[in-house]
C-alpha cells in the first residue's frame, strides 16, 4: 500500500517560499493498494495537482473519494479535480452522513452560483455518493474503517487496511480531555480512550498536529490536535510511524521542523520506538507488513447503513442544565431541525425516560450528583435506560480520568464550547443512538462463566479439524451459508471454527449468540427483522445480513454455559423438529470437544 501526500496544509492554502518543503495546499492524500485501486482522502487544493497527474498516468477512469467533513480546506479541490471531467470515468465520493442535507447537496453548496462559475452538474464523470456512519466497509481490496472525530463538524476519521498494512487518516480532531492536549493526563477519559482503540497497532498515522501546547490555550474549541497529543496517543496505540499534518497556515517550513522536533524529543522521554516524520507535499510512504507484525481485522457494522428512523422523529432530554448551555444545546437541535428537546425536572426524569423513551439524554452540573443519577437512569427496567447515550453538561475539572471514569456515561460536554461544537457532537451522538439494537443482558452467573470459558484453553487459538468438521457437516445438512462455533468473551465472541464467514470475532454486543446464552433451549429466530431484539442490529441492516439464526447453547464439564454453536442464513426460513433436533445432536458432539483431552491435560 502507497500513501502519498498531496496537499498538507490546514485551514487555507499558504503557497509561499516559506513554504515550499512541506507545501501550502490543503488536505488531499492518495493512497494505492498493490492492486492498484485508488482512494483519495480528502480533496482540498491538493486534489488539483493530484487530479492532473491521474490524467498524466491514465489512472483517472475509476476511483473513490473519502471526505472526512465537508469544511473548505477538505473538498476546495473538488471542483478542479479534473477526473471528475472525464465522460467516461467512474467516481464514488464518500463522506459522513448529514442532518437535512445529503452529502451531494452539501458539496454542490460550494458551487452555487454566487460563489463558483460551473455547477456541480458540470461534471460528466459518473458519480456515486456514499454518506457513512461509524462501522466499517471494503472498497475492492481495501477495508476501511470510521469513526467520528471531534471537530466543530461532523467529521469522520478513516482506517485502512490493504497488502498486509494498515493506516489510519485522523484530520481535524480535538482531544476529548483538554489537559490531555497540553501532555498532562496520562489516562485517557472515554472518548480519547476510543481514538485510540481506532489506531490500535497502525503502520501509519496521519494526525492533525495544528497547534502546540502552548498554542492551544486560545485555541480551545476549534476542533484541532496539539503535536503533544499526537504522540501521545500515537505511543499508545502501539503505532509504528506518525505523520503530523495539517500544518497551520502560519507555520513555516522551519517552524514545522521546529514541530517534528518537540515530536521526537517527546518520543525519546517516553522510551518508545515511534517514527516521526513531518507531512510533506509530494512525500511517499511505503506500508509493507512487518515480520512481527500481528494484525486483527475486527468485525464491525456497516458504514454505509440507512438509519432506519428520521432526526425528525428523535426526542432529546435535558436536565440540571444551566441556563447557558441549555440555550445552546436547545439551539444545536433546532439548527438540525430537531424539534422535540424537552427540559425534564429532576423529580420527573426516571419517569420521563422509562415513558418517553429518548434518543440522548444530557445531565448537567446543577444536579447535585450526575454521574449518580446516570447510574439511577441505568437501573431502570428496559433496555432503552441501558442503552440510551446520557452525555454529562461540565466544566473540564469535573471530568474524573483513567479508572475513575464512571463507564455508565456516555460521553463529556465539556467548557467553553460554541453552538458549532455541541451542533456537531449532537449530531454523532444522536447517529448512533439512531442505529440501536438490543443487546443481551449479562448471566447472572457471569464471573463464574468467564472462569469456565478460560479454563478451557480455547480462546485465541489455532483452527482445529474437530471442530471444523462439525460446522461443515451443519452447512451442508442444512443449506446454511455460515455455521459458527462460538464461545463469549467478556466483550467478544470467538470464534472457534467458522464456516461461510471470514472473521474470528465479533463485538458481544452485536452477537445472536450472546442471547443464546441465556436460554437452556435453542434460540430460533425466523426472521430477524420481524424481531424486536435484532431488527437493527448492524449484522442485520448491514454485511452479513443475518436474517435466519439458530443457536444451541454449548456447555463446558461442569455445567457453565461458554457459548454456542449455530448455522445463520441470509434469508428468512424455519426449522422442523427434526431438524432443530439434528442441531442440539451436533452441539452436544462439540460440547465432547470442548474439553481438553488426557493428553493435553498431562502437558
């Protein structure tokens, strides 16, 4: 895989001498698998010379356009993207799903007669739009991950993988914990802790390093990264090299030099190995997969899924908000045409939660204890309480860190923001309250199961015929596309032999196995989507769209349920009784495998 930096600048283009080794034009990457399929990260004014030289090459008839958010610097070059010109050419633009506009109509904005000579109709390339969410998707050989970022905008990051490597795109993204920006918290709070699962274990990192330390301090809120940061949690991700860009526009080539400096220093103090290198306009970085390297392609949603309800119909509630923020929050909502923001009296909350069933819910600081009443709302019955985002409205010394951090919130408004930064997060907040589905509720017996699960010895380990044998047999007596045996993981299910499905885990929360667990008798479900527990579960509305599931709970020796083996189908169907009955026959042959043998056991 081929990255190569087109266009490095952040905010406007600053084509001068003083700028000429690390370049003036805007956010534009191209990246090349091996393949030699092509994606262009982000088309600020660098796509322009990048669209010229795809002409030079004859590489400019097929291609794919990701955009982290639709603010100038990221999508100025569009217009001069001269593929896009091109009548026999194919295109696919991709970038985060909107509120009210699509993704077309934002681009098209730009263009609009009173600001552009041509309209976006100009171009005679065929082009597909494409609006993400957070999850996951492949564009031929390439598998690309997203995740929200925090910007003053909806704004996504994006991960790639091809040839064995991996590269993750992170422009425009603010720390979550402030002191964190300034190198002063060592353990993240919740939403930094996710930036950096994101980057787990990349070859490269591409991160917004607009600002120092020293720099943000007046900088707070317009959605950026200090070089500081960066490192930080580029060193924790385990990341093998870093690439700090989106330069700011009054940043010489010298002072950018001046930036991978404190870079290196930093990386130094830390003991740690990462490579860091400034991003240059017309650099090139080759990724090849490392001797050592052990990469694990998660499995996560669709990226490219339909939220099946409207912004219109979401219901917000506020509570213990202070004067300011609630006229902000409330004018967030109404710029996005959310109309029903509720502020709920203290006393009246738990009732209006379990009856009115909000899409996100803030608490604020005027409450005497919100974290404790976050807890309160999670105990109640129903799954809507447990699931339902509950964001904490604070100033940022109230935030506890590392362990201290209450895992029942959400996520942190933190002070100052602008109706800008609230408007952006409401809306990623909202997007994946909107992509819901109901995840199983823990054993009752859960530690002791765990126990059972790990004393097996099966986790992480290597295909074994004894079980594939069972899962092809299943596949092929019942005309499954996919047989699974499973076993659940604190947080995942592993997947101990797979037939028709290509990863080795998947996220507990997402697994129809996960609610098998609970049952002594087979989960059957017939039809997913006609089933309140699984109609929006992304493994549903999105790859491999599970419609069919059957599942027998798997036990161990003793008794403790450790997971199960099922077959899944892409469409709705039904089993006999002997048929349901040849199921529970082949899981109890599993079970006869689960355990360890003699043999092994004298090891």
């Amino acid at each position: 895989m081929k990255v190569r930096f087109w266009g490095t600048r952040g905010s406007i283009a600053t084509p001068s001498s003083a700028t000429l080794r690390y370049g003036g034009n805007t956010s534009c990457v191209e990246v090349m698998s091996d393949l030699g399929t092509t994606i262009l990260i982000d088309a600020g004014t660098g796509a322009h010379l990048l669209g010229k030289a795809l002409m030079e090459q004859g590489r400019a008839a097929r291609g794919h356009i990701l955009i982290s958010h639709t603010h100038w610097d990221h999508i100025q070059g569009l217009p001069f993207f001269a593929p896009l010109f091109v009548a026999d050419a194919e295109w696919h633009i991709y970038g985060p799903r909107g509120i009210g506009k699509t993704l077309q109509e934002v681009l098209a904005a730009q263009m609009d007669y009173s600001y552009f000579p041509i309209a976006l109709n100009a171009f005679t390339a065929k082009l597909h739009y494409h609006e993400v969410v957070e999850g996951a998707f492949s564009i031929e050989d390439i598998w690309i991950a997203t995740h929200y970022l925090n910007h003053p905008a909806l704004t996504v990051g994006y991960r790639l993988e091809a040839d064995g490597a991996s590269m993750v795109y992170a422009s425009d993204h603010e720390p979550h914990n402030r002191r964190a920006a300034e190198g002063l918290v060592e353990a993240p709070e919740s939403g930094d802790a996710a930036h950096v699962e994101f980057m787990r274990g990349a070859d490269l990192v591409i991160h917004d390093t607009q600002y120092t330390a020293a720099e943000y301090r007046t900088k707070i809120g317009w959605g950026h990264s200090t070089v500081e940061y960066a490192v930080d949690v580029a060193i924790a991700a385990r990341v093998r090299k870093l690439a700090l860009f989106h330069h700011d526009p009054d940043r010489s080539d010298d002072a950018v030099d001046q930036l991978v400096s404190i870079a290196c220093e930093r990386v130094a103090t830390a003991g740690d190995d990462l490579s860091v290198v400034g991003a240059a306009e017309g650099s090139v970085i080759e990724l090849r997969r490392a001797a050592d390297a052990i990469k694990a392609t998660p499995f996560l949603r669709s990226s490219l899924v339909q939220p099946r309800s409207s912004i219109s119909e979401e219901l917000v509630f506020i509570a213990g908000v202070p004067a300011k923020d609630r006229a902000i929050l409330t004018a967030a909502a109404k710029a996005d045409g959310i109309p029903s923001v509720s502020e709920v009296a203290i006393g009246d909350l738990k009732d209006a939660v379990l009856n009115g069933r909000p899409s996100l819910i803030f608490l604020g600081d005027a409450l005497p204890d919100p974290v404790a009443l976050c807890a309160e709302i999670r105990a109640l019955p129903g799954e809507d309480a447990k699931e339902t985002p509950i964001i904490i409205v604070a100033n940022q010394s109230q935030v506890p860190i590392g362990k201290d951090l209450p895992t029942l919130v959400t996520d942190w408004l933190t002070r100052p923001y602008s109706l800008q930064y609230a408007r952006s997060r409401m809306r990623a907040w909202l997007m994946r309250s909107m992509l819901r589905w109901r995840k199983a509720a823990l054993p009752p017996d859960e530690e002791e199961r765990l126990a059972a699960v790990y004393r097996l010895g099966l986790l992480d380990t290597d295909a074994e015929e004894r079980f594939d044998r069972h899962v092809r047999i299943a596949a092929a007596s019942f005309a499954a596309p996919i047989a699974l045996v499973s076993l659940i993981d604190r947080e995942r299910q592993w997947y101990k032999a797979h037939y028709g499905f290509d990863f080795s885990e998947t996220s507990r929360d997402m697994g129809f196995c996960s609610h098998a667990i609970l049952q002594s008798e087979p989960l059957v479900v017939n039809d997913a989507l006609r089933d309140d527990r699984f109609a929006e579960n992304p493994v549903v509305i999105g790859d491999p769209h599970v419609r069919f599931y059957a599942g027998v709970p798997l036990h161990a020796a003793d008794g403790a349920c450790v997971g199960a083996f099922c077959i899944v189908d892409h469409k709705p169907r039904s089993l006999s009784a002997a048929q349901l009955g040849m199921l529970k026959d082949i899981a109890r042959l599993i079970e006869e495998e689960l355990e360890p043998r003699p043999a092994e056991k004298a090891d």
